[in-house]
C-alpha cells in the first residue's frame, strides 16, 4: 500500500504528464484542421454565442472542415439559450440542450483519450521508454521546447526520487525543467 506522500509524488507527477497529455490530445482532435483549437479560438466562439453573434460564430466554423452541418443558425439559436440557461443557473436544462446537439459525447470521448494518453506517457516514463514518450508528447503545441532526452530524464529522475520518498529533491527537479505549463 502506496503511503499518503507516496501518492502525492505519483500525484504530481501525474500532474506534469497531464499537462503534456491534455494539450496532444487537443492537438489531435485538431489535427484534420486548418485552424488550431487554441484557448483564443475557443474564447473567441464563446464569446460570439454570449454576444449573440451569428455571423462571427459561423464564420470561426467555417475555418474548420466538417462543420457545415453543425454551423446553423438553428444550433447558434441553442447554444445561445443553453448559455444564457447556464448563467441562471439552470445547469440541467443547458446541459441538456448541448446533448441535444451531440456535443457532449465529443466531449467524453476527448476525455477517455486524454486518459489514455495520459496512462501511455506515465508508463513510458516509469519504464524508461523515451521513445514512448516522445512520440506522445511531440504533439504538443510547444513541443520543440521540451521534447528531448534531457526533459525525459529529469521526468524519470524526479519520478524515482519521489518513488525513494525524497519529494522535495523530485520537486526540484520538476521545478528546473522549464515545462509549458503550471508549475506545482
């Protein structure tokens, strides 16, 4: 049985890998796009559907392959009450309406494949599989920063030291390899 510091190391590490895992899984839902989903794009829909801004929102889509079907003005009309049901709380019925739209099982499916990939980058790094690892984390936005055997080494170093206990010595280590995304 794992101790409580014990978990909290794997914790944190599984932290590290998330950030790498979660923007590759973006990526690849991306990636039969023209256009990135970026924080900014996405900021950018949402901000024409609480605007109420047909002509934007649909022009964003139209960046995109394959959304003529979805990009209507009758789905903007949902997604717009679902919004303004959201801000009076009425979560229920907001989430209703999105599943009506089928975008929520879009949703849980990103979200099994970040776990998945999440679960293959942690094996990679605990059995030492740089080759692995990189190929998970290359399809990060901001890979050429980090993807190198220097970073997978510190991943590994900081894992093993908090596997011997030694968490602030693995936290230090994880502080000095400069990843792209919060620190902990």
């Amino acid at each position: 049985m794992l101790s409580n510091r014990k978990k909290f190391g794997l914790g944190l590490m599984a932290l590290s890998l998330l950030g790498i895992v979660g923007a590759t899984a973006s990526v690849k839902a991306a990636e039969q796009s023209t256009v990135r989903l970026t924080p900014e794009y996405v900021r950018s829909l949402h901000e024409a559907v609480k605007n109420e801004d047909y002509n934007t929102w649909a022009a964003l889509l139209a960046e995109r392959p394959n959304t003529e079907e979805f990009a209507t003005q009758e789905t903007f009309d949902k997604l717009v009450e679902a919004d303004n049901l959201r801000e009076q709380g009425a979560y229920a019925e907001a989430r209703a309406i999105v599943k009506e739209l089928g975008i929520g099982p879009q949703i849980v499916e990103h979200h099994q494949y970040v776990r998945e990939q999440f679960r293959l980058a942690h094996e990679a790094v605990v059995s030492g599989d740089y080759a692995t690892w990189s190929d998970i984390a290359s399809q990060h936005p901001r890979a050429e920063k980090f993807v190198n055997q220097e970073t997978f080494d510190g991943l590994t170093e900081a894992y093993q030291l908090r596997q011997d206990g030694k968490f602030k010595e693995a936290r230090e280590v994880m502080k000095s390899l400069n990843l792209p995304f919060p620190k902990f």
